[in-house]
C-alpha cells in the first residue's frame, strides 16, 4: 500500500468513525456515549500495548486480563484511601514478618540456582532450586494465612495508602512490567502456541489470587468507590465529569502514540521487525533475539497494566470476577486484528470501533428483537417464546464473531495494514 493510498484510507475511516460517533451522541445521549468513549480510550491503550507485541515482534500474548488486573489491583493499592482499621492494628506487623519470609526465600532460592557456578551438577542443582522454592512457598504460606484471617475479621482488608491516581496508574503499569518480566523469562523462549497456552495460564492464576486473597482485594466483595483523577460525577455531574475523563485519556492515548510512532521509525522499531520476520538472520547480524523480545513484552504489558488501570478507576469498581477473557483477551485480539497488526493508528481506530459494536449491540439487539415480536405478532401471528429477551442479550457476542469474520476475509491484513517502507 503506498503512502498516499495509506493516508487517504486512514481519513475515511475515522471520518466514518467520527459521522457514527455523531450519531451514537444523537442516538443515546451526551453521558452514555462519554462512558462509551471512556472505556474505548482505555482499552485502545492496551491494543497498543498488544499491537507492539504482536505487531513488531511476533508474541502471541493470550494472557492481556491478567496484566489489566494488576494495573488495575496496583492503582487500588496506591490511590484507595487508607483502612485505619489495619494500619491501627496487628496486621502491618504481621505482613512485614510474611515480607521477610518471602525475601529470604527469594534469596536462598536465587543462591542455590546459582550454585553450578561451584561446580554442582546443572541436574542437582536444578532439583534443589525447585525443592528449595517449595519449601519457601510453604513456610511463606504457613505464615501468611493467620495474619490473613486476622486482618480478614478485623480490618476488612489491608485498604490503600491514600495517594493521588495518577501515582496509582503509574505503579500500576510497572507492577504489571514487573510480572511481565518474569513471565517473558519463563514463557518467551517457548514457540508461539505454547507461549499463548502459558500467558492464558497465568493470567488465570492471576485471577484467582485476586479472587481468593479477601485480605487483600476483599475478593468477591469487591472495592469501591474507587477515586478519580478528576472531579466525580458527584461533584459537577456526570456529563463535566466524563468529559474531564475522557480527556485525560486521550492525552495519554495521544502522548503513547507519539513515542510508539517514534520508536516504529526509529532503528529499534526496524530491529524488532526484522527479529519477528526473519529470527534466524537477526540473530546471525549479532542481535540478542531473547533479550528483545523480553523488552518489547515488557513495555506492551506495561501499556497494558496502564489501561486496566484507567479503565478500573472509570468504572470506581475493583472485582476480580468481573475481569472475563472474553472482554479483557479475546475482545482486544478482534481490535487490534480489525485495525491492523503493526499500525498504531489502526489499534486506536479498531479499539474505539469494536467497543461501540459492542456497546450498542446489546441496546439495538432489544430495540430488534422487541420489534419482530412486536410485528410478527401483529402481521402473522407468531407467539415469541418466552427468552426471547433473554436471547437478545447475547447477540454482542455474534455482532462481534460476525464483525471478526468479515474483516478475515476481506481484509486479512487489518483495515488499515501495516505500512512497509521499502528502502532502496
């Protein structure tokens, strides 16, 4: 695709979106379509983070929800307001000798895997490595459950330390590029199938933990509300507060964008692209293949844990159940393949699409739905059956299976495919 056609396609395409959009504002009112775009404005933050992973280097991350929730965990953490409940009673002190535990765990763990360098046998010390970690992971467990029950029926949960959110988003995406580090350590040296099979994994796992650590999360019991960067609809009303947060995010789609644009022009960008098509040559010319890899998985988990945590906080709401693989994996896979693999631009444009498809699907399902009851009643006399509601309700998931579909076949590459520039 040459550049003009590239550029003459990208303004059509949002300028339909913008003409749908206008008509979306028309259709459901200025507070709906705010949330609306809101939550399009995170999620395009994490197609970006998937893009660069799948579109400059080939990693086929299935385990995008695990690194939304602990973007979204760590901004709770961070910016909750403080439980003086805990801080008054035994719990800190309680934790703090689970810390040292889990230190010096880590610690020994880390010694003994680094004992071949005595001469040990690799198998050895293989064996004492994993028997050493079992044995921390139990003592660690062992002490942390009475301190957990404790501070389960006295204090609730451990609360948060009160800071502002946007110190909470900012931590939020580095704890997330911290437990990419060491998922990339163990999971990015597999083939990309068994790599997707193991992100999947430990995105469940993740799950779970935030599910079952009640002194933690308060699990099923959720926590809210959670603060704002900007004034709640409380203070100045739904449409002022919405506006207020969707332009936050949209500067920091827009400031994400820049510096991805720079970095995909940039030698590096080249670098990573020349790693994901041809991994043989770029490892003969002396580039340290695994080593890219890990950065560029880091940097997109990071963006990532970024958008889950706006999107946690748009929502004033952390609940661990409610984070599901079709809405946190599987719907930003359909986004970043609509718009096209490898084109910032395209993640953005398809992230805001598929979120109104599946925003309003579900409203204009009904709207349907009640109308052939309606008139098939009237005109033939057909009896709808008693679910027909009910049925109308899960027709987001065929709008969006129908919407993948399509694109896969009459646009493999994306709506707006990658740009090759050709140096000759």
């Amino acid at each position: 695709m040459t550049s003009l056609t590239s550029v003459k396609r990208e303004i059509v395409l949002f300028s339909g979106l913008g003409l749908f959009l206008a008509l979306i504002f028309f259709q459901m009112g200025t507070a709906f379509s705010l949330r609306m775009l809101i939550e399009a404005a995170c999620y395009a933050i994490i197609a970006l983070g998937l893009t660069i992973q799948w579109g400059y280097a080939g990693l086929f991350n299935t385990g995008i929800m695990g690194f939304i929730a602990v973007g979204g965990f760590f901004t709770v953490l961070i910016s909750f307001p403080v439980n003086d409940k805990f801080w008054n009673s035994d719990g800190p002190a309680e934790l703090g000798v689970v810390g040292l535990y889990l230190l010096a765990g880590i610690a020994i763990t880390w010694a003994v895997s680094k004992s071949h360098r005595f001469g040990f046998p690799k198998k050895l010390v293989t064996f004492l490595t994993v028997l050493t970690f079992a044995i921390s992971y139990l003592v660690v467990i062992s002490a942390l459950e009475p301190a957990a029950d404790k501070i389960e029926s006295g204090a609730g949960f451990i609360g948060g330390l009160g800071l502002p959110v946007f110190a909470g988003w900012i931590i939020g995406a580095l704890g997330a590029g911290v437990v990419a580090y060491y998922v990339g350590r163990i999971c990015l040296g597999l083939r990309s199938d068994y790599l997707a099979i193991a992100t999947l994994g430990i995105a469940e796992i993740i799950k779970a933990v935030f599910k079952n650590a009640d002194w933690l999360t308060q699990g099923t019991l959720t926590v809210s509300p959670l603060p704002w960067p900007v004034p709640t609809p409380n203070d100045i009303g739904f449409v002022a507060a919405r506006a207020g947060y969707l332009t936050v995010t949209a500067i920091i789609v827009v400031v994400i964008l820049f510096f991805l644009q720079r970095a995909y022009n940039a030698p590096w960008g080249r670098m990573m692209r020349a790693i994901r098509d041809n991994e043989v040559s770029s490892s003969a010319m002396g580039k340290d293949v695994n080593k890219r890899r890990l950065e560029i998985f880091i940097l997109g988990c990071m963006l990532m844990g970024l958008g889950g945590a706006a999107l946690v906080t748009s929502t004033r709401i952390f609940d661990p159940s409610g984070f599901l693989p079709l809405n946190h994996t599987f719907l930003i896979w359909v986004m970043v393949i609509l718009g096209g693999s490898g084109n910032n631009l395209g993640a953005i444009f398809g992230a805001i699409f598929v979120y109104i498809i599946w925003t309003i699907s579900e409203p204009m399902a009904i709207l349907i739905f009640e109308a052939v009851k309606v008139y098939g009643n009237d005109w033939f006399g057909w009896q709808a059956p008693s679910d027909l509601m009910a049925r109308a309700l899960q027709m987001r998931v065929f709008v969006i299976g129908l919407t993948i579909t399509l694109v896969l076949r009459y646009a493999p590459q994306g709506v707006l495919p990658e740009k090759v520039i050709h140096h000759g």
